[in-house]
C-alpha cells in the first residue's frame, strides 16, 4: 500500500492492488488512515455497485436509505427522488447530523462526471485539525456548548423563505443536539458544525450564529481543506465524524452522477 499526502494536514491518494483492496487486507490501515488524513482517494478504480459495496463492508457496516445501500447522488429527479434535499449538498454539512448517531463515513464512486468547466469537485474540511490548532483558551470556552441540528436549517440555505407546506414538511424530520466538540473514543476531538446547525442551545441568537459562523470559516481554511478534481473512476472515502464536505457548484441539469454508500456511525457524540 503506498499512501501520498495532497496536503500537510488533509486528504491522502491511496495506491494498491485491486485484489487487496476489496479483500479488505489492509482495511484496519485504512480505518486507522481516514481518522489521521481524514479523506482517502483512490484513483482510477472503476468500481461497480457490487465492489463498492464489497469493500464498504470491510471497513464497517453499511447504511441503508430505505432498503438500498446505495444511492444515486444526481440533481436530475428522474434518477435522485430526493433532488430538491440534495441541493443542500452544495453547502459545507456531514451526513446524518439530524440523527442521535452521525455516519461513520461517507464514500463516493464516480459514475459520469460534470462536463469540463461546469464544476462539481468535493471538498472535504478536516475538523479535526482544525479543533487542534484553536488556542487552548479557546478550546476551554467550547466545552459543554451544544448546537441544535435541523433540516429546516440546512433547506432555509435553498429556499430562504419556504411556504407553510414547506415549512411543516421540515419540521417532521428528526433534529438532533450535539456537542460542539466532539471527543472521540480514539482520543481525538472534532467540530460538529455545517448547514444543519439551527440555533446555539441557551445563547442569545445573535451571539450563537456569531460563534458557528467564526468556527466554520476557521475550519475551511485552505490549509484544512482538500479539494478532489475527479476523474474517470475515481473512489473516495472520508471519516463523516471528524469533517465537513460540501460539492462545488454545477448546474441543476448536469449529467454528473455519484453513487454514494454511507457507513453505520457506531459512536456516539456524547
């Protein structure tokens, strides 16, 4: 296995044999790599439904949406039913916020990519670093701040002023208090931000946005940020706990398709 780092403190290209790595051999390594790089490419795999899903099943339980552990990632509604919801996307978040458990991790298999100069990279933040490297004083005035998580916080960033249906339809959905910080059991600490954060639970509201806001930008400086330019085939993998990622804009009627498969979270963020 030989591993290339794009950046100092964020994202890593993989290279092994393409036996090896459905097989799971060095699954345990690449656990233990996603935590430490926090986004691992491997380029050129040309992966069908069934291998993505053989070697998601190696690194740790597959979620299922519904009864499918894989789905279509598309703006086309005709082929993502839930297109208008995956707009959200385009917007810094982690999958599973709304839910008592998070994702564990998230990966992507490109199946047609958006058409040259329309955009359509993934960005991935790591929160991890970027919980690091706050200032000590800064870390102590974070412990015991809890965020309250909602759709209707992510949907407002596409339909700024929704009917009443709207409206009511969100607030159906589960939402979720997390901590700020979360502390992992592997002994690292993350930010739990994105566009799923409602409101700062017992801060005045002005104040509250004023903090999310301020860790937010700090965490997607580019020094934590990896930006993947994909290319034909290419596979992708990223810790859901420890990140944010969003798409780069392309348009609504683009052709690009991803076929994303989610991971069960299995820890707690209390």
């Amino acid at each position: 296995m030989k591993v290339e780092h794009a950046k100092p403190k964020v994202g890593s290209t993989v290279t092994m044999d393409r036996g090896d790595f459905l097989s799971g051999k060095y699954a345990e390594d690449l656990r233990a790599l996603m935590v430490e790089r926090s986004a691992l490419v491997f380029r050129g795999m040309h992966l069908n439904d069934e291998e993505q899903l053989q070697f998601a099943s190696t690194i740790g339980d597959i979620f299922l949406v519904g009864d499918k552990p894989l789905q279509n990632i598309s703006m086309d509604p005709e082929i993502n039913p839930v297109a208008d919801y995956v707009r959200g996307a385009f917007y810094w978040h982690i999958d599973g916020a709304n839910d008592p458990i998070p994702a564990k991790a998230t990966m992507l298999g490109a199946r047609v990519l958006a058409a040259a100069g329309e955009g359509g990279d993934t960005l991935i933040a790591n929160t991890y670093a970027a919980y690091a490297d706050l200032a000590d004083d800064e870390k102590a005035k974070l412990e015991g701040i809890k965020v309250h998580h909602a759709l209707e916080a992510s949907q407002r960033y596409i339909t700024p002023n929704p009917t009443v249906a709207e409206l009511e339809r969100w607030q159906m959905r589960a939402s979720q208090s997390h901590p700020l910080v979360w502390h992992h059991q592997h002994g690292r600490a993350s930010l739990v931000l994105g566009n799923t954060c409602h409101y700062v639970e017992g801060m005045e509201l002005g104040e509250g946005n004023m903090l999310l806001c301020r860790l937010q930008e700090w965490a997607t400086q580019d020094e934590y940020v990896y930006r993947h330019k994909w290319e034909e085939g290419d596979f992708i993998i990223w810790d859901n706990t420890g990140t944010m990622h969003r798409a780069d804009w392309y348009p609504l009627d683009s052709d690009r398709l991803m076929r994303r498969t989610t991971l069960q979270g299995d820890e707690p963020t209390y």
